[in-house]
C-alpha cells in the first residue's frame, strides 16, 4: 500500500493497494491524491524515504507535471518519515485487530477502505482541535473564504 497524507489536516488525500511495489504504485496513490484536490498539487511537497519507487525518472516527471516538489529523507532514517510511520501502524494495528493478514485480497482492500473512510471522516486529532480531518479542511477552507 503507498499512501500520500496531507500533513496539514492529516487527511489521507491519496492511496493505492498493489500486488507489487513498483512506481507505478505510488504513482497511483499520488494520482489519487491530485484527483483529491482537484487535479492540482501545485506547490506541495512530498517527503519519502528513499526507495526505488520515488527516486525513479517516472516518478520525478508525475511530480513535475503535478507541480510537487519532492523531499527525500536521510537514508537508513525511518524518523525522517515518522508521520508515514505512525499512520501505516496505525492503520495495521486497528484493521488487522490482531491478526498476521487478511483472509484474502479483496477481505484487505474492504478493511483498509472502510478504516480509510472512518479515519478522514470521524477519526478526532488533538493536532487539529479534535476534529476530523475533513472536517478541520471544511473549517478552515469556511474561515479562509470569510475573511
């Protein structure tokens, strides 16, 4: 699974579930996250760690059409991207309950996807004043237009 979190309002904006870990794969999440915020992502910035997938050629050029600046963090450093971290255990420990895996590929995607909806949706962060996060981006999208 790539994933792509909004740091901000720590929305998962974009994510993919592959049988492979090649570009193509994180390509997609990042599409997916694009396709979130409207097609655009003109002047994010990624932070990875430093596999293949997001040092590739494929990769820099979908970054450079989306217009994301990439962020590649120190090698042999998983602090670098601590929030990726936390967020896959997160989401490992509250799907698999437990358990070493999914009966079957499509037992995984329901879980992960339903987890996905309930986290954006309903999930509250003390980071963002007990919100959730699309709830923190409605609010702040509200304030940013009232003023």
């Amino acid at each position: 699974m790539a994933t792509v979190l909004d740091l901000c309002s720590r929305r998962l904006a974009g994510w993919s579930i592959a049988e492979h870990m090649r570009t193509d794969l994180v390509a997609d999440a990042l599409k997916a996250a694009a396709a979130t915020r409207g097609g655009h992502l003109r002047g994010a910035i990624f932070h990875s760690d430093n596999g293949a997938q997001y040092v590739s050629k494929q990769f820099a050029e979908l970054c450079d059409g989306l217009g994301v600046v990439r962020s590649r963090g120190a090698v042999g450093t998983s602090a670098d991207n601590a929030a990726a971290e936390a967020f896959n255990a997160t989401l490992k420990r509250e799907t698999l309950q437990g358990a070493k895996r999914w009966p079957g590929r499509r037992a995984a995607r329901l879980a992960v996807f339903r987890w996905i909806t309930r986290y954006n949706t309903r999930r509250l962060h003390s980071a963002l004043g007990y919100r959730s996060p699309i709830d923190y981006e409605h609010r702040t999208a509200t304030l940013a237009t009232a003023t």
